[in-house]
C-alpha cells in the first residue's frame, strides 16, 4: 500500500471509530433550593464519572461517587426491583413542618421531588441527598 493511501485508509477508520462514540449518558439532574445560604444548586451527573454543578464544567468525582449515583439512580429508576421506582411514578412528596432543602430529581424514567423533611421517603431520596451534598462540597468547592 503507499503511504498516502495507509494515511488516508487509517483516518478513515479513525473516523468511523470515532462516529461510534457519544456523549456519556447523564445518570441524573438534581435541582436543589432552600432557605439557607448556598443551598441553590443544580447538578448533573453523568455515567462517565463526571458532574457538573450549576452548569459549569464536568469535574471529574471519585469511583465510589459514581457507584454510589448508578445505585440511586437504579433505585430511583426501579431497575433493581420488580415494581417500578418512584421516577417512573413521578413521586413528588409535600415538605414537611420546617423544611429547609428541596429537591427536584430527574431521570431517564421520570423524576421525583422531596423536601428534607418530607414524609415517606425511600431510602433513594436520602441518598440523593447525600451525594449531592458530597459531590457539591467535595467536587465543586461549595459550601453545602
């Protein structure tokens, strides 16, 4: 083969390499707002291991941050279970008595919304909470 036809023959299969790819799928966007300072927030978490807070660069989060968003997003999503999650059954759940952090989650399925002190709560919800916190402070450099 001559070198042109090499060059050209190995950049078209670059290309068609590259054309396979895509962009990571994102796992979740959190909206969070409150009564405190710092408590507006949103956040983007994505499957490759990234997250963005309020819409700023993809900084990079730690393996277990991302084991720990691909379970809540299965959990919220009802992947794990038999029945569907509370995504695919848009929960939304009223604050409770002096409520201070709200959330807005939304998935692939659906999305659901809570308050710190709503009432009923999966197991999920707490642990969105925790994670956004985590990668939030962790992560972005905020304060909560």
């Amino acid at each position: 083969m001559r070198p042109a036809a090499a060059t050209l023959a190995g950049l078209v299969v670059a290309a068609a390499l590259g054309a396979c790819g895509g962009p990571p799928a994102d796992l979740f966007l959190v909206e969070r707002e409150g009564s405190i300072p710092g408590a507006r927030l949103t956040l983007l978490v994505s499957d490759d291991g990234t997250a963005r807070c309020n819409r700023g660069k993809a900084l990079p989060i730690t393996s277990a941050q991302i084991i720990d968003a691909r379970d809540v997003a299965r959990a919220l999503n009802g992947e794990d279970e038999e029945h569907d999650g509370p995504a695919d059954e848009n929960l939304r759940l009223q604050p409770g008595p002096g409520s201070i952090l709200r959330y807005d989650v939304r998935l692939e399925d659906g999305s659901v919304a809570f308050s710190d002190t709503s009432r009923g709560q999966p197991q999920a919800f707490f642990e969105v909470a925790k994670l956004t916190r985590d990668i939030a402070k962790d992560v972005c450099g905020l304060a909560r």
